[in-house]
C-alpha cells in the first residue's frame, strides 16, 4: 500500500451514515464484507504534483469512492493515507453484503476512469474485497483511533488489494461463494494471505450477471393446499371480473417462488379462455429501479437479452399495433425502447412505465391476464407504485386482472384493502422428511442422512436444499456446519428487528431449548416483564412459537444458532451466569412419618412416603412478578426427588404425554397450602389454574382456567381437623367453585391475604 504524503490515520464520521437505534448489545460478532481501495503508484505521483494538486486530486478521487461506497450502502470506517476501507453489512445485513461490495469496487473502477483527477492525470487503485467474522461496535467510531469492527478480515481485504492487478477487483473465497450466480469471475493463481503460512485462493471479478431462474424440476411437496387456495382465488377474480391482489408471504427459502412457479404451470385457462402470464423477479439492489417493469413487458413483447436495437424495435412494434393505432405505436415505441435500454427513475424511464401500464390494461382487455412480481421487498418504490397504479386501474374498469405479489413478511406492505395474504408456513416434518429423502437420492446420498438433517432444516425447503448441498461439497455428516447461505439469510431476519427484540432473540439462544420471559429478563437484567412484549412480537413475527407447556421455542434451530453467535464471549457467559444465579427457593425436607417434628413443621403426608422433598414458596413474595415466576418455577419437580421430568416438545416432536391414569401436564404437582411462620389464616380462596382433563394421551390446543377455591386447612402437627392424613396435613386440596365473575390472573395467583404459601409436592 502506498501513501500520500502523510500516513497518519484519519476514523471518519460518515454524515449520511444510518442512525443506530437504541440498542441493548452494545457489540456484536457478525459477518461482514471489507471492501480496501488503494491508488497505484500514488508515491511517485505526489512527488512530481504540486501540494495544492495533490490536495485537489485527494478531493477529487475520496469524493467518488465514497460517493459510490454510499450508493451501494457502503460504511467508510478508515481514511488510510490514500487507501479507503469500507464495511459492508456492519450494522444491518440484507443476506446481499458481499455482492453490494463488489458490485461497488467495480463501479468505483469504472468511475475513476471515466473521470480525470487534475489536468490529464487518472488514477488507477486496486481493490480487495473479503468477507469474514468481526467484532462490530454498534455505535459511532469513538475519538482515540478506535474501528468500529475488528477483526483478521480487514487486514486480509487490504493484502488481497495488493495482489490485485491496476483496475481490478480482488476477491477471497468467502467473497466468491457468497456472489456465486451474481458476480461473473475468474479464479487467479493461489497467493499468500496475511497470517497464513499456505497460499490462499484468488478470484478477480469480472462483472455482474444475472441469474437465471430457480430450478423447480423435483416434486412439489407439501403445498396442495396452498396453491389449491391461491389457484381458486385467481379463477372467481377472473371470472367474476373482480380484479384481485394475492400477496406470498414467507421467508427466504420457505417455498415461495416454487409456489409461483406451479401456479404458472397450473393455471393456464380460466373457462376455456388461456389466461397469461407476465412474471418478473427483482434483483437484488438492481442498477435501475424500473428493471422489473422493464422486464414485465419483455415478457409481453417476447424481446429477449442481447437483441440489438432494430430487433427491440421489430418486436415492439408487433406487440403494439394490436393493441394501439399506429399514431400511438409510432409515438410510444422509442420511449419503451429507451426504458429497455436504461430503466432509471428519469422522467423518460417513468414515461415508458406509464405507457406499459397501459399495455397490460390493453392486454387484459383482450384476454385474463395475471401479473407476478417476485422479491418485491427488493424493489423500488417506483416498482410498487407501478403495480398499485395498474391495479386500480383494473379494479375502475373491471377488467380480468389479478396481481401476485412475493415477499418477505417484515416487508412494508404496499397492498390495497382487499388484497388477501398468504402466509408460507414451515413444512410439517412428514413432508420434510419426503423433501430430504428426494434431495438426497437426487445427491447421490445415503437417505439414512435424513434423521441427522431433520431437526435443522426447520420446515424450510431451502434450508434441506442448503444443508443437502454443503455435504455434496464434501461437509461432514457427523458435523454439519451451518451453510453460508442458510447463516447469510437468516442473519437478515435477525437483522431486521429493532434493537429490544433482537436483545430478547439473542438471550434466548444463549440460553436454549424452550425459555420463559423470566429466565430471558434475568439474562438481560431487564426488571421483570419488560421482555414479555418483545417476545409476543417475535411470535407475531414467526420467529418464536410459544410452547403448550410453558415458554418458547425457536421456530428454526438455525435461527437460535445465529442468534446466539451474535453475542461476544464475554456477553454469553454474563448471560448464562445470571440464568444460572435465579432467586433460589427454600427446600424442606420431610423426615420420615415415624420421626419427631418440630413446632411449625410439616411432617409426612402420607404412608409410604419417606425422606421426600417439599418446596415452599410464600405467597407473599409471589404478590410481585418476580415471585409468580419463581412460584411457577417452584412447581416443576426437584431433580432426583420423583418422576423424570419430560422434554419439551420442539418443532419436530409433539408433547410427552403425561403418565397413564393423570390427566396433569407433564412436570406440575399437585398444589398444598400452608400457614405463614407464626400463625394459621381463616378459610379462604385463591384463584388457580387448573389443566383441562387429558384424554387419549393428546392435549388440548389451551388450556382452561378453571376458578376454584382452596381450602386453607391448618399444616399445624397434631391436628385432628377432618381431611387430613398422617401428621394433621392435609391429605388433598379441597377445591370449591367460586362465582365466574371473579377473573382469574395470569400464571399463579396473587393469593388472599390471609394466604400464607404453596408447597409443591412429587406425589
């Protein structure tokens, strides 16, 4: 790397750069793209320049990097000398980091050479680009000299710069694999890598692609009943006239564009009329924001990429003099060719929009027409106000038109009223079974591979597609590592959460398996149900999925694994170390039914029953938040003292069912009552929960609260009161009904006043 007449190191704040909201996490690890741009021979160069040129070159040539940097969403962290390093994906990641910083180092090579710096002087940089782990600080860069990342890919983006050839773009394996089908490349011989004693693999990028459609050649599985639905919409709203507006929504990777694609397949006519299709995917951060327009009518006017200018012309004229009269064809075929050509936000790319909205309006006139726009979350608002626009134009004149719209469901929606919206569900576990089972023998692969991949694809076809192809790249069965794509993917649905829900996301996946609000607050040293929102809008999001039995699950166990690698060390161990330090409980022992109690304490409630543990839990610690949770705690079983507790169900087993002869959830004891240290309360009633009945060993989908009355019965040695058994305690609760108007309380019961406590038992 060489330098401009000074070295020193400059930490720049960005003006433009997005503002970070409130975030619990003051740092995360994440996987970012550098980008390290260098000026060739800038040595020599300053030394035959004149101060005040150097100076207005630097203006020149740091304007246009970073200029081109901001477009393509890039953070510039360092001003090094001459050098400018650029992170990607740093605060938030669209799953599209890596493509985002090649596509801009390219942009940035064509720029300086379109632009002279002073006089007749162009420069010529190199450009590394690598992709690697990090530790990110979420706020600004501080005074003192300290990055906002660290890590050893920045200094691998700024060694693979110097590998790169005058004008080029380097990349590092990562880099390569996370633009596979975006970025056209070529791999260069193997070179030495700061830190590594072999030579690392080099790619130069040539320029970008466009990827060619998805393959759909296996077996639709697990969707009947989806496309059934969609397919009926679309024939009444054809049929009856009604334009209507389906949205597919669903995550990366949840089945969506395979779903669009049988619906192409499927629904060919409408009553003996042949229905068309106009079908266009957006890219992702596309050079022109009308490209999906643009590609909507190369559809309806079949020209196809690469056609020169007289055979565009040639094919918009034939598809035009149909539908138009030949003064409006004549006038409206060079603005629809100029849009082809550049499909910007000018007002002349905006004109040839307006003029294939009314193509499609022409073309539904004639026939049922359905227009289907895939990723549309990607896209611009002007591609959204262009399908809106088209829609209640269908809708004013009635014509046989529907829109079909693909995207993710954190997307901001742009649906009018009576658009209807189909959620993409996970696959049940049959039916990802059967998807991997196909993968695999496609694969060449042993299909006994299947209970191993099961538990991780999570219901998502493209996670088993994922996961199936890293083991035909030679991953190791035994292991698995989460692909790069799946990790890609699903950091931006992590990432796209505010800064609390993400918090709440993270904790949860240090902690593991099904966790409560209570263990998530007492991670976070949150006060107690302030995390109880966050989790309900995880839910709402499908992130979380609330168990039978209390607490929640992950909805995908690559999901739980991103969230928790997100955390520096230090954070997950303060996390696990505040789980483990819970509010303990005081434990009491009952001595064998023969033995001596002393005043006050409980003895054994009934024969046969020796040495067996009892918990007790005040009632009026269990007034607050903090003590209804540790009550609910409290009626899980002791480790040793009684019944294994059984696992909680995840997504691919149901619930345990409970033992037979019970109609009690797995793990809950039967409820006691006992008096406060120094003295005995009056009857009274306390409000609980009681579980529906169980039959057949299948639990019901909630369950019921049922308001009862227990009888405070004296836990007073020698008592001769009717009801109880060995030791005067009371042999079972008595359960009264109590008027439906008094409103039971959620979780554990505040308690009368007069309450004194609970004491679970392991009978």
């Amino acid at each position: 790397m060489t330098t401009i007449a000074t070295t020193s190191i400059i930490i720049a704040g960005d003006a433009r750069r997005p503002v970070t909201p409130h975030w619990p996490v003051p740092e995360e690890r994440r996987t970012v793209t550098v980008l390290f741009a260098d000026i060739v021979g800038s040595t020599a160069l300053v030394s035959r320049l004149d101060p005040e040129d150097v100076r207005a070159m630097q203006r020149v040539y740091f304007d246009t990097v970073t200029g081109v940097l901001h477009r393509w969403q890039g953070v510039v962290e360092k001003y090094v000398g001459d050098a400018v390093m650029a992170l990607f994906g740093a605060r938030r990641s669209d799953g599209f980091d890596a493509y985002r910083a090649v596509r801009a180092g390219l942009e940035i090579q064509a720029a300086l050479d379109r632009r002279p710096m002073v006089g007749d002087i162009r420069l010529r940089v190199r450009v590394g680009v690598a992709t690697g782990e990090v530790v990110v600080d979420l706020g600004d860069a501080v005074s003192g000299g300290h990055g906002v990342a660290s890590g050893a890919v920045i200094t691998t983006a700024a060694r693979l710069q110097e590998y790169a050839p005058p004008g080029a773009v380097a990349l590092c394996a990562a880099t390569a694999r996370a633009t596979a089908g975006l970025i056209n490349k070529r791999q260069l011989p193997p070179v030495p890598a700061a830190g590594r004693m072999s030579p690392g693999p080099l790619w130069h990028a040539i320029g970008p692609v466009r990827p060619g459609p998805d393959r759909h050649d296996g077996p639709l599985i697990g969707r009947r009943r989806e496309l059934a639905t969609i397919r009926d919409q679309l024939t009444l709203a054809i049929r009856v006239r009604n334009p209507c507006w389906v949205s597919l929504v669903g995550p990366t990777g949840s089945g969506r564009s395979r779903l669009l694609h049988e619906l192409t397949r499927g629904l060919t006519t409408v009553f003996g009329a042949p229905v068309r299709w106009s079908v266009a995917a957006c890219q992702p951060y596309p050079d022109q924001v009308l490209e999906p327009v643009a590609e909507l009518l190369r559809g309806v006017a079949g020209v196809r990429r690469g056609d020169g200018p007289a055979a565009v012309h040639d094919r918009l004229v034939a598809a035009l003099t149909a539908l138009f009269p030949p003064a409006r064809v004549a006038a409206a075929v060079p603005t629809l060719q100029r849009m082809l050509t550049n499909p910007d936000d000018s007002a002349g790319a905006m004109a040839g929009a307006a003029i294939c909205r009314d193509v499609l309006l022409r073309l539904a006139t004639q026939a049922p027409l359905v227009v289907a726009v895939d990723d549309v979350d990607r896209a611009a608002p002007a591609v959204s106000g262009f399908l809106r626009a088209l829609f209640d134009a269908a809708t004013a004149r009635r014509l046989p038109l529907a829109v079909v719209t693909l995207h993710q469901p954190q997307w901001a929606d742009i649906r009018p009223g009576p658009a209807r919206r189909m959620a993409v569900r996970p696959l049940a576990t049959v039916q990802s079974g059967r998807l991997l089972r196909h993968l695999l023998t496609r694969s060449g692969q042993p299909v006994t591979l299947v209970d191993r991949l099961l538990p991780l694809v999570g219901g998502r076809p493209g996670h088993a597609t994922a996961y199936v192809a890293s083991i035909v790249a030679g991953a190791d069965p035994a292991v698995l590592p989460l692909p790069e794509a799946v990790r890609r993917t699903v950091g931006a649905e992590v990432d796209h959460l505010d800064g609390e829900r993400r918090a709440v996301l993270m904790a949860a996946g240090v902690l593991g398996g099904v966790v409560s609000g209570a263990a998530v607050d007492r991670a976070l040293g949150w006060s107690p149900g302030r995390s109880v929102s966050a989790l309900r809008r995880l839910v709402a999001a499908g992130l979380l999925i609330p168990q039978r039995t209390g607490g929640y699950a992950f909805a995908s166990p690559a999901l739980r694994q991103v969230a928790a690698e997100r955390l520096p060390r230090a954070l997950r161990a303060v996390f696990t170390r505040r789980a483990a330090d819970a509010p303990r409980r005081d434990i009491a022992r009952r001595p064998h039914r023969a033995a001596a109690n002393p005043a006050g304490a409980a003895r054994t409630a009934g024969s046969g029953s020796t040495g067996r543990s009892v918990e007790v839990v005040r009632l009026d610690a269990a007034r607050s938040r903090v003590g209804r949770d540790t009550a609910l705690v409290a009626l899980a079983p002791a480790p040793g003292s009684g019944p294994p507790r059984l696992p909680a169900p995840t997504m691919a087993t149901p619930p345990a069912a409970p033992p037979r002869g019970t109609n009690r959830a797995p793990g809950v004891n039967r409820l006691r009552t006992v008096a406060p240290a120094g003295g005995m309360p009056p009857t009274s009633s306390v409000p609980v929960a009681v579980a529906q009945a169980n039959t057949g060993g299948h639990w019901p989908s909630a369950v019921d609260r049922i308001p009862v009355a227990i009888r405070v019965v004296p836990a007073v040695a020698g008592s001769t009161r009717p009801g109880t058994g060995v030791g005067g305690l009371p042999d079972r609760v008595r359960a009264l009904p109590v008027p439906p108007l008094i409103r039971q309380p959620d979780g554990l019961g505040y308690g009368h006043p007069g309450s004194g406590g609970y004491v679970t038992t392991n009978d």
